[in-house]
C-alpha cells in the first residue's frame, strides 16, 4: 500500500489561524536546524536561547543523529516495521519514514504534531516508497484519545503487533502540572507487547547551574518565550519514563553517545548534547 493511500489528517487549520507572534517548539526546532519554516518570533526565541546556551544548535543536530541511530536499531535489530513518531516537527533531512523505508521499504509510519505550520508541510512527509505508507495526524501528545482514535492510524497501523513509539525532544514541553509520566503511560498503554518506546530529553546534568538557569530562563521571558514551557530533568527523572519496560543496551546514555560508533574523540561531549537518550521495550 502507497501513501497515496493516505491524506493529512482532515481537520485542516487555516493557515491565518497560526499564532506567528508567540515561538513553538517545532518552528524554534527548524530554526536550530538551519531551516527556514519558521517566524521571527521562533528566531527571536531560538536566538535567546543560543545566547543563554551556545551549544543548542550543536544539541539539535546531535538529537536528529540519535533519531536516526534509534531508527536504524529499531529496524536492523529490533525487527520494527510500524512507527508512531508523536512531536514530528517540520519536515527535514532524514525523516523516520525515509530512515526506516531506506532499510525496510514496507515500514509504515504514522506522524504526529500539533503545530500547523507541520500539517502545511505535511505533503512533504507523505512522501515516501510504494511498498510503504505514510500518514500524519494533527494531534496534541496530551490527548491520547484523539490519536489512537484518529481513522488514519487505525488504517496505518497494527496495534496488534509492535509500534516503535518515538518521543523524540517532546517531552521536555510537559511540566511537572501535565502529569507528563502519565501522559508517557497513556501513550504506551495501547502498544501491543513487544513495542518499543524511543525517546530523548533535554536534561541540565552536564552544565552549571548558571548556564542551566539561564536556559530555562531565556524560555520564560516575555518577550522570547516558547509557546510551551520547557522542563529538563535529570537522569533519574528520565529513567521514570522507562518504569516497568526492559531498556535496550546501553541503557540511558547521552544522546551524543547512545550507539554512536563514531571514535570517542570525534563525539559531541555530552555537555553540548545535553539531552539523554534511550529506547525500552514494552513487556
């Protein structure tokens, strides 16, 4: 089956409805990666923030490194053939669907995000092999229901057989308020034994605390604040996420170290990565 099969999600957002004064996370994100989807606001902001911590851009191009390492495992090694990829972002080189379909060209991959800058960009996701197909959904990560209810997942997706779930750089825009490790548990409940959960997270362990306190506070500024908080945790808050799920080696790492099999001298340290990774699968 093809991804002409498919359509973005129906629920369209007219593109005069984006709110282009406030940053969200994922146009800041394009930002970061040198794209140019993106609004003054997200520059603004994304802008702070590299001033309140250089290394960002650095960190950004490192995270799309460990999703690319976490795909490649999870198809070679892991035998996964259906992705649900919650917190997408717009469009950019080495997307899941083209790691995974480049390995297995009958992998399916279902996108998910909550900003319709992405949904207009969504052609470009649906993209894709014809032994494979490829769909995505303008949800929010804090309603699970209208995921696994949405008909474009139900036609996608197996849920009878293992889904990677991908939470890649996401999570951290769930605060201590969102419940975030019950929305985690909501979003894994559905999978079927033998899923996997990949995720990696923003963390202020390897920096000083005045560099940490400056970051957080360049998201919380009026005038160069992200649409959604942003909440790093430390190791053991991250491990959480993973509660009752069977980590893959080599466990938690940085995510510049996570499977990297680059020479140790030629990663990116784990202070300018500054963000864990890790995958688990589900019993």
């Amino acid at each position: 089956m093809s991804t002409q099969d498919f359509a973005p999600d129906d629920e369209w957002t007219d593109p005069l409805d984006i709110d282009t004064t406030v940053a969200h996370p994922a146009r800041r994100y394009n930002y970061w990666l040198g794209g140019t989807d993106n609004f003054e606001a997200d520059r603004i902001s994304g802008d702070a923030f590299v001033a309140a911590l250089p290394t960002t851009k650095i960190s950004a191009h490192e995270n799309r490194r460990f999703l690319r390492r976490a795909v490649t495992y999870l198809v070679q090694e892991a035998g996964i053939r259906q992705f649900l990829d919650i917190g997408t972002g717009i469009p950019s080189a080495g997307n899941v669907h083209q790691v995974a379909q480049g390995l297995a060209a009958e992998s399916r991959v279902v996108y998910v995000d909550n900003d319709p800058v992405v949904l207009a960009h969504a052609h470009r996701l649906l993209t894709t092999s014809e032994a494979g197909a490829t769909a995505y959904i303008h949800a929010d990560m804090r309603d699970p229901d209208a995921i696994f209810g949405n008909t474009h997942l139900r036609q996608m997706l197996d849920l009878n057989r293992p889904v990677a779930l991908l939470m890649i750089w996401v999570v951290h825009f769930l605060t201590d308020d969102d419940d975030p490790y019950g929305r985690v548990a909501a979003l894994t409940g559905p999978l079927a034994p033998g899923s996997y959960l990949a995720m990696s997270h923003g963390t202020k362990d390897f920096l000083s605390a005045e560099t940490a306190e400056r970051a957080v506070a360049a998201n919380q500024q009026e005038n160069t604040r992200s649409r959604d908080p942003f909440q790093p945790r430390n190791r053991e808050e991250f491990a959480r996420f993973f509660d009752a799920m069977t980590l893959v080696p080599p466990g938690i790492q940085p995510i510049s170290e996570w499977r990297n099999i680059d020479p140790p001298e030629q990663r990116t340290s784990p202070a300018d990565a500054s963000s864990y990774g890790a995958i688990a699968r589900i019993s």
